[in-house]
C-alpha cells in the first residue's frame, strides 16, 4: 500500500470519529444501534424514516417504508426541509457516514428529535432485521 493510500485511509477515518463524536453528543441527535433504531421505528412508525443512500443503493435494499432522499441530490436540503420539525426523524445510509452529516444538517435546520443509525444498512444488515428491494 503506498503512502497516499494510508494518508487519506487515515484522514477518513479520522473525520468520521470527529462526525461521531459531534452528532452522538447532542442531546438532540441519537445515534442508534440496529435494536434501538428498530424500536424507535416501531414506536414512531417509521412517520419520516428516511434513507440518504443513492438511487442505485436504494433500489438495491431499504428499510421497509423509507423514503429516499439522496444526499448527493441537488435536491436533497430542499427535500429535507419539506419533513414536520416537531415530529422525529429517523436517517440512515449504507455505513453511517451521510446519515450522521444528515442528522447535523437536520439539526441546524430546527429538527426537534432525530435518530440515526449508528452502522447504518450493514449493521442493519448484520443485525437480521428486515428489508426490501
């Protein structure tokens, strides 16, 4: 493996530990692992799940009921802002990296309560839970 490789391999993960760390600290953000997540989707009924991934990872596999919101959509703010404030969301993407830079997007833009799987659809994935495609 070359230098530039273990560099920015390095860099990736240390920006996803910072990510971590800000949206797990909010008293406003959960960061959720697969049983809980599931819970809070039981007991909200998934009102505004909604999945960050591309098109092509949606279409592939989702949370039963997510809507997708693709965070590399043009659209994407304009989308998010269109979900009720006062009523939780709940984020995930394939491995937890756009949900958690979604859930501080949420946050700043007035989101009262937001959950966001911590391992994202592979910890889903992992766990056994439910999906479909």
């Amino acid at each position: 493996m070359d230098i530039k490789k273990i560099l920015v391999s390095g860099l990736l993960t240390a920006i996803v530990s910072s990510v971590r760390f800000f949206t797990c600290s909010s008293k406003q953000i959960r960061c959720l692992n697969a049983d809980e997540f599931e819970k809070q989707l039981i007991t909200t009924k998934g009102e505004q799940l909604i999945d960050v991934c591309t098109q092509t990872e949606f279409d592939e596999c989702h949370i039963p009921e997510a809507k997708n919101i693709d965070f590399r959509s043009s659209v994407f703010r304009s989308e998010i802002e269109k979900l009720d404030k006062t009523k939780p969301v709940l984020i995930y993407c394939l491995s937890g990296v756009r949900s958690k830079l979604t859930a501080l997007i949420c946050k700043k833009a007035g989101f009262e309560s937001i959950c966001e799987l911590d391992s994202g659809l592979r910890g889903w994935l992992e766990a056994g839970k439910p999906t479909e495609n």
